[in-house]
C-alpha cells in the first residue's frame, strides 16, 4: 500500500528530479564560466582585477549557501525592476540559479586558478615564441591542459552542488527533494517519501563519485607516461 502511494507520485517525482538536475547543470555552466574569468583575474598583474577577483572569492566562501539563496531570491527582482523600471517577479528557479552560479563560480575558480598554476611557465614563453598573444595562450594552450587536470576536482564540486540543490526549499522551489517532502505530507508518508529521496540522491552522488575516482586514475597514468 505505501509503495503505490510513492509509485503514484512517480510522475511528480521525476519532474522534480528534471528541475534539480536542469538547476545544477545550468549552474555548473555559468560557475565555470564566471570561475575562469575570476581565476583570470587573480593571476593577473592588473591589481584592481586581481584585488576584485579575491575579495569576490573570499567573500562568496565565507558565508552559508542558504544565505545567498535567500539573498538572491528577493535581490534579483529588485535589481531588475531598478534596471528596467517595472517590478518582474522572477520566481524561485531563476534567483536560485544565478544564487548557485554565483556562489559556485568562487570555487571553481580556485579549483581552475591551481590549475593554472600547475602548467609549466615555459609553456606560456613557447606560445609567445610562436607569436602568440596573451589570450591566444590562454584559450589554446593553458586552460585546455588546466581543465583537463582539473577535471576531477570540477566534477567533484559539481557534485556537492547536486546534494545542494536540496537547500531551494528555502525559497519554495519544488525540485525533488521538496517534491518528495510535499507528497510524503500529503500521503501522511513521510518517511517513506524521504528515505525514497535520500536512496535517488546516494545512487546519483555515489555513481557521479565512482566515475570521478576512475578519471583521477586514467589521469595519475597519463601523467606519469
């Protein structure tokens, strides 16, 4: 009887799971995008851009998710409505992703920044002996090496941003956490309903792991042929 209750909301479960999922990769895309430039900016002999880069880093480390999420949630439409003049309610989806893409972005630049670091100097005083330019460098020679010796640790943060998503229930956003709470209520089911979600959340954490652990030893053999 309590397993056709949850096969019952299996429909709503997996749209919930949708907006999980659709929410990380989004704020794994923009996080990165926004964590190279920021890791640009702090290896740059600019020291404006560099001082602005770590102050962005060290702020965003140093206060609890679940704040920026609240942050965001009534920030964003303030925002818009200063730049457009009318009040626009955003939603909890689109406040929760650029809270995330923000928040993660100063990780992934610390993870992208030592990434960086580790690329022999002499490769960028052979990409300038080519005639190459400073962003022809970056963009062919080091941040492809950087990504791809970083790639674990970037997948690996994207999984802590997965287990995350749960926090969205602050701001009322239905994704499959909250959607697997709000039926569990419903139902009277509660335990159930969680420990159902927990077992979706360690499978995909778990799996996610396992193929992070495998390229780390694809990567340790590569480099040391």
């Amino acid at each position: 009887m309590e397993f056709n209750s949850l096969i019952d909301a299996l429909p709503a479960l997996l749209e919930g799971l949708q907006v999980t999922l659709k929410l990380m990769v989004m704020a794994v895309m923009g996080g990165i995008v926004i964590g190279t430039m920021l890791a640009l900016f702090r290896l740059s002999n600019n020291r404006i851009l560099s001082l602005s880069a770590s102050v962005y880093v060290g702020y965003f480390r140093s206060i609890p998710l679940l704040l920026v999420i609240s942050w965001f949630y009534f920030l964003v439409p303030m925002i818009i409505e200063w730049m457009t003049g009318k009040p626009e309610p955003v939603g909890p989806f689109i406040s929760s992703l650029v809270a995330f893409t923000m928040f993660e972005a100063a990780y992934y630049c610390e993870i992208l920044r030592a990434g960086i670091q580790s690329i022999p100097k002499g490769q960028v005083s052979a990409a300038y002996a080519l005639g190459m330019n400073y962003r022809q460098t970056m963009r062919l020679v080091i941040l492809p090496q950087a990504f791809r010796k970083m790639a674990p640790l970037l997948l690996q943060q994207s999984i802590i941003l997965f287990q995350d998503t749960a926090l969205v229930y602050a701001v009322g956003l239905m994704d499959f956490l909250n959607t697997a709470r709000s039926r569990g209520d419903i139902t009277g089911e509660l335990p159930l309903f969680l420990l159902s979600a927990g077992a979706v959340y360690f499978v995909i954490s778990f799996t996610a792991s396992r193929v992070v652990m495998h390229l780390q030893k694809k990567l340790a053999i590569a480099q040391a042929h």
